[in-house]
C-alpha cells in the first residue's frame, strides 16, 4: 500500500518542489525569518512510522490540499507580557511533545515515516510586518503547507502596527496527539510556571483571540458535508460541551441532561458563531435532541466556515453598552442609591482557608476585567474603565473574618459604593459563633454583573480555589474579552433597527401597568396618590419536591420551558384579578448577542416586554403554546433595552415602566455548590437576602434551586411595593397561582379554559 502511495504521489511532489525557491523568497519577504529550509539538513537520522490516521491525513494533504483544514489562530498579548517566559514556555511545550515539530516524507523503501526536527528557529520566530493582522492572517491562511519541509504547529510573535500578536498554526495531522486548544493548554501552564520561578506576579499571557478577515481568508478549509448526520454530531459536540456530558446520544434529549433557556442560548450562539447555522428557540424546545434539531438547521453560508471576529484595540476608557446605560439613567434616577446592589450571601458547611480564597478571587478579578472597572462621568458622557490589574493592591476590596467585628450582612447591602473612585465589589468573610463556618457576603453592583456572570465566576472561583489550595496558580483554557470591547464593538454597530421595529411591533398600543381590581382591598390601607415609594416586602409560595418534575413534564408535552410553564400560571393568576383582555409582562434576557462574550463577566442583560392577551374561551394549553412561542421569538431580539423600546411606542421611560409586574427565573443557582480544593470539596449554600427595595410593582422570582442529592426544589419569591400591595392581597394572589398549578398537574391543558380560574 505504501509503495502504491509512493507512485501516485511522486509526481506531484517534484512538481511542488520546483517552485520551493520562489515560495521561500516570498514568504520570508511576508512572514519573516527563514523558517522554510530544507527539513533534512537537521532531521534525525532515525525515521518514525506514522499510524494509519497520520497517512491518511498525509495522503489527503497531498493529493487534495484544499479538503484539508490548517486552524490559524492569533491572540493579542496582553501588554505586561514578559516576553521571554512566553518564548521559554512555547520552546518548553515544543521540546516535551516532539510531533509538533516533525516531518513526513518517503523512506528509501518507498514508505511514509516522520522525522523529529531539532532546531527550534523552525517552529518559533519573532518579526515585525507593517500590515494589518487580518491580512497577514489571510496570507498565512493561503500558505501552500507541505508535510516535508513545514512543521505541523508553528507559533510566531508578530509586532504589527504598535500590537504584539501571538500566532499559531496547527495541522490536523496533529490530531491523534494535541489539539490547538492542548497546545494553548499548555503554553499557558508553562508560561506561568515560569514566572512562578522568577517570583514574578501572574497576568495572562494572552488579552483576546482574533481571526483572519472573512473576506480574505483561505478557502482552503475543510468543511463537513452538511448533511443531517454531520450537522447533528456538530450540534451533539455543543450539546456535550455547555452540559458537561461526555457520553449524551445523538437521541438525547437535551433537557433531559439538565438543559435549560440559559444554556440553549449558548448553543445556539455557539453555532451560528462556528458554523453559521440558524436555529431559533422555538426549533431548539420542539426538536430537543441533536439529531431532530439538525433538521431544522439552515445556515447563512455554502460552507460551514468559523466566522470571522473583529480586531478590537484596547483603549483607557470605553462607551457604555446599551444595556448599562439604561441602567445608569434608572440608578442615577434613584440618586445612586444601593437600589441596584447584588448583596450576595453563602453559608459554607466547611471551614474555609480565607488566605487561600482570598488569592482565588484575586485570580478571578485578573482574569474578569469587567469586576475592576470604574465609571466616570464628564459634561454629561459615562464611560467606563478598568482598573489595572497592577493596581488592585491600592483598593480595598476583601476583608477577612477578623476584620468584620460587628458588620452585618443588612450592613454591607446598604452600602452606597462610589463607582467613580472604588471597585464595584465588597468580599468579606464574617465568623459565627460556635465554631461554626464562616458565612461569606459578596457584594456586586449591577452595573458590572449579570445572573450569566454569577454562574461565570462561581465556576471560575472554585477552578481557582482548587489551584491555590495546591500551592499552584490557576490556569485557563483561554483568555475572556472585556465588556468594554463589547461596548465599542456596540457602538461602532449602532442600535439594531430591524429589531427595534420588531418591538414596536409587538408593543405598539399595549395596556400600560397593572390593575387588579378584582383583588379584595385591604381597609386597614389608605390608597396612595402620587409617586410610589420603591419600599417592598416580600412572599414565598414553595412548590415542594415533586413540583420540578412535574412542570418539567408538562413543559415537554407541550414542547415549552419550564419557565414557560410558571410565566403563562404567573400571567393567568394576574389576569384573573383584572378586567383588562391583556397583561404586559417584563422579563430579563441575556442580552449576549455575540458567542464571543458568552463567558465576559459584565452587565448585560435587557429588561423586554411581553404582551400577554387573554381569551375567556381559549383553553389554558393554547395560553402556554403561544406565551413560549412570543418569549422564544423574541430572544433574538433581545439586544435592545427597554428605554429605547418604549420611546418607541410613544411610552417614554421618563414617565415610568410599560410594565409593572416582572417575572424572571434563576436556574441551577450558582450561590449553592461547592468550592473544589486539593482536600475535599468545600459545600456552600445561599442565605437569601432581604428584600427591602423595588422597582417593580409585583416581582415574582422563579427559584430553581439544585439540592446536593441532585433534586431541584422549586419556591417562588413574591416581591411586592408595600404602596401597592397589602400582605392578605399578596395571599390571594399566591393562593390562585397554587390553584392553577395543582390543575396544571393534573389536567389535559386543552381541556381546562381560562374562564374557570376567573375571579368576576
């Protein structure tokens, strides 16, 4: 077989060689030193075999080049890299996993072997090019890459226009050994093991990834056939990745393995942004498992080609994204009071090193950029900044047990931070009495943290943690973007129209506010003329044990969401006590439009309005088919904030919300879990904070809490303006939803009509 390839190939080879002198003289003129010689001149003596894969790929390279992918991938380097380490570690890497600099070529016999080259000038060089990356990219996308001269992964620190650029090459013949993702692994694993040796402090060698431009890149990549087979093995890699289950089927149900709308969202960006396919959510809860949902895959390309992503410099300061500028307006509205405070709080059932975590989150904030960032405001203009990493030493962010004598946990989510001047967070440590463990209060303004990013950095922490209680630093797979990049990126795009329309659409014309006449008034209360204080209370209704799994089937008979399920009781409850033939409902989104920011700690969530109408006669089955439906739809739409879209419809945000009731759910709550260290895990539960203010009429919480033996348990939290609403009223409303529910277990839901849960 060997020597049959060797005849077919032989041809070919010396017609390739004929032009290696003009293709050296132009690549050293374009990429930089000689990194092209003849591989024989410092081969060792002795050839290696190569597997059947490494034939086959060889083979493949060499008779069709163009069905062959080469992964070009560069990363902005941060601008306190220590260059030398980052050589060292790159050198380091190559030196301890030999393949990455071999060749493949014929023996005398005629067989396929592969020789380990030595000179490391072959497979790492620095210089300098005066072009712009994407560009050089695309040229290095279109390098004719043979397997006897050119070796399979190649790095090169490129100084291009006053920014320093790592780039790495990788040739799938790599693919039984490393992946790119390995390699960059381990680089960063060496690079710091480096400078842990020089006693110097850590910063990630790498600030973001960047691509070829689209319009230049190579068509020289593989792109699987889009068949339904080959498209569902691509959905079941996402599938696998965001449920961190390595063995789900192609016939897996996704929700069944703990999927949730928070997770599609990843998936679906994940795809578009890797392969271009478009799915819709409404797609994603009919067609649940991989191989269904690959059918109603279609794709914005011919090819299922990587997206190109934009090259953004970094800068002192940056704009405001859409989403925290409406969210300044509305806390500058409440004269920058702790209104929109996250006053986290855990209670460890473990002891817990507060040195060691201490040095973990310090980890964290390296790594999050968008937890150091300040705002500053001049004639009128907010922008934000981020705080150095160097400089965290000059705030003080982080208190220890020993220095909380007397602090209450009510005490630090009053505090009134100063965004100007300190960091947007408080992490302090209280000690109980007893001996008991500590309890730990993470205070976090909104503007730098959504519920997305709680989940971020509780992962991160406990990867962290784990680091540190081993005496090593934490290494990350890959660096995270800031949303400050995502705010220029924003603002270079401008506000969506398409989208806004979209909204207008749906919202042109709706009810304003919420009016429960039906609601047995309380006399003890005098009704309110005016503004209406933010003052709240608040009320638990607990679904029990056995409610998660029986919502959950009723979710996927009717081929909804959970949430969907508990938003359509929520909005039937409400409507039985109104005379109105509609509600309008706030919720939250994402608001992650970009893949590329789905794991950037930051601010970004939307506040969007859903228009629910209400026929007596519809039956309660035809109320959650088109709830889930109107709030799927909308998710692709979800990028615009609540400001812009009532200015829209005529409903200005000076005159008040369109809405006054808020639904919204926390699934698989990060604040319950575990920290992990090198003696054990370190289990951790949430202490609910109290809720004393709201903006929001009536607030209903979804809780979707994860127990250790893995059941979920299921509370809704009743947030109510005490204005507005009495505690008996509250009640009545929680005894109707509990009502709708109880049918909603029992009950075919097209047999159960709307008019049996009214009130009039």
């Amino acid at each position: 077989m060997k020597r049959l390839l060797a005849s077919v190939a032989t041809s070919r080879i010396d017609c390739l060689r004929t032009s290696l002198i003009g293709r050296l003289i132009f690549h050293i003129m374009n990429t930089g030193p000689s990194m092209f010689l003849q591989a024989s001149d410092i081969c060792e003596e002795t050839p290696s075999s190569v597997t059947d894969y490494e034939e086959r790929i060889w083979l493949l390279q060499l008779q069709q080049p163009e069905e062959v992918s080469r992964s070009i991938s560069a990363w902005k380097l941060s601008e306190d890299i220590n260059l030398d380490a980052l050589e060292g570690a790159i050198l380091k890497v190559i030196e301890d996993v030999p393949s990455l600099s071999c060749r493949y070529d014929f023996n005398d016999e005629g067989e396929v072997v592969k020789y380990y080259v030595r000179d490391e000038n072959f497979s790492l060089s620095t210089f300098s090019i005066e072009v712009e990356i994407p560009h050089y990219l695309s040229q290095r996308a279109a390098f004719d890459w043979q397997a006897d001269q050119h070796p399979p992964c190649y790095a090169a620190i490129v100084y291009a226009l006053q920014e320093r650029i790592l780039v790495l090459e990788y040739h799938p013949i790599l693919g039984e050994i490393t992946s790119l993702e390995g390699i960059i692994d381990k680089i960063t694993q060496q690079y710091q093991l480096l400078l842990t040796k020089d006693n110097s402090i850590y910063t990630s060698p790498f600030e973001r990834p960047l691509e070829p431009s689209q319009e230049n890149q190579s068509t020289n990549n593989v792109s699987p056939s889009e068949d339904a087979d080959s498209v569902a093995n691509l959905i079941l890699d996402e599938f696998r990745s965001v449920l961190h289950e390595p063995n789900l089927s192609l016939e897996d149900d996704f929700f069944d393995w703990g999927g949730h709308s928070l997770l599609a969202t990843r998936v679906i960006g994940k795809l578009n942004q890797n392969y271009g396919f478009e799915l819709n959510f409404n797609d994603f809860f009919r067609s649940a498992t991989a191989k269904a949902l690959a059918l109603q895959v279609s794709s914005t390309n011919s090819t299922l080609s990587q997206q190109a992503e934009p090259i953004l410099h970094h800068a002192d300061s940056a704009p405001l994204t859409l989403a925290q500028d409406f969210l300044w307006q509305a806390y500058s509205g409440y004269d920058f009071s702790p209104i929109y405070n996250l006053p986290f709080a855990i209670t460890f059932l473990n002891e817990v090193d507060e040195s060691t975590f201490y040095k973990a989150f310090e980890d964290v904030l390296i790594r999050h950029s968008g937890l150091r960032t300040q705002f500053q405001v001049q004639k009128g203009e907010v922008t934000q900044k981020i705080v150095s990493s160097d400089d965290l030493s000059d705030y003080k962010w982080f208190w220890r047990s020993d220095e909380s004598d007397g602090i209450t946990l009510s005490d630090e989510a009053g505090y009134k931070f100063d965004l100007t001047q300190e960091l947007p967070l408080r992490v302090r440590f209280m000690a109980r009495s007893g001996g008991k463990p500590q309890v730990l209060s993470m205070l976090v303004h909104h503007m730098v943290i959504d519920e997305w990013s709680l989940n971020t950095i509780m992962q991160d922490l406990s990867k962290a943690y784990l680091s540190r209680s081993s005496d090593e630093l934490p290494y990350w797979s890959e660096p995270v973007p800031s949303i400050s990049e995502f705010a220029r990126s924003q603002a270079q795009q401008g506000v969506n129209a398409d989208h806004l329309r979209y909204w207008t659409k749906q919202l042109e014309g709706a009810s304003k506010g919420l009016n429960l006449v039906h609601l047995e008034p309380d006399p003890s209360r005098q009704e309110k003329t005016g503004s209406i204080s933010s003052s709240a209370e608040w009320a638990e209704l607990n679904l029990g044990l056995d409610a998660f799994s029986k919502l959950t089937t009723v979710a996927r008979q009717y081929q909804t969401s959970l949430f969907g399920v508990l938003y359509s009781a929520i909005a039937l409850s409400l409507h039985s006590y109104s005379d109105s033939d509609e509600v309008v409902i706030g919720t939250s989104a994402s608001g992650r439009t970009e893949a590329n920011f789905f794991d950037t700690v930051g601010y970004f969530t939307t506040m969007v309005a859903h228009r629910v109408r209400f026929n007596q006669h519809r039956s309660v089955a035809g109320l959650v088919t088109s709830v889930s439906e109107q709030i799927n739809d909308s998710m692709s739409y979800a990028d615009i904030p609540i400001n812009l879209i009532q200015e829209a419809v005529g409903c200005p945000i000076e005159e008040g919300l369109m809405f006054d009731v808020y639904v919204h759910i926390h699934s698989n709550n990060a604040l319950n879990g575990a920290l992990k260290s090198a003696s054990g895990d370190l289990f951790y539960q949430q202490i609910p904070p109290e809720k004393n203010d709201s903006m929001f009429g009536l607030h209903f919480e979804i809780m979707d809490d994860v127990l250790p033996n893995g059941e979920h348990s299921l509370r809704i939290i009743i947030t109510y303006q005490r204005e507005r609403y009495s505690k008996s009223q509250i009640e009545q409303l929680s005894s109707r939803l509990s009502q709708i529910l109880n049918r909603v277990y029992v009950d075919d839901l097209q047999d159960l009509a709307l008019e049996q849960f009214y009130s009039y």
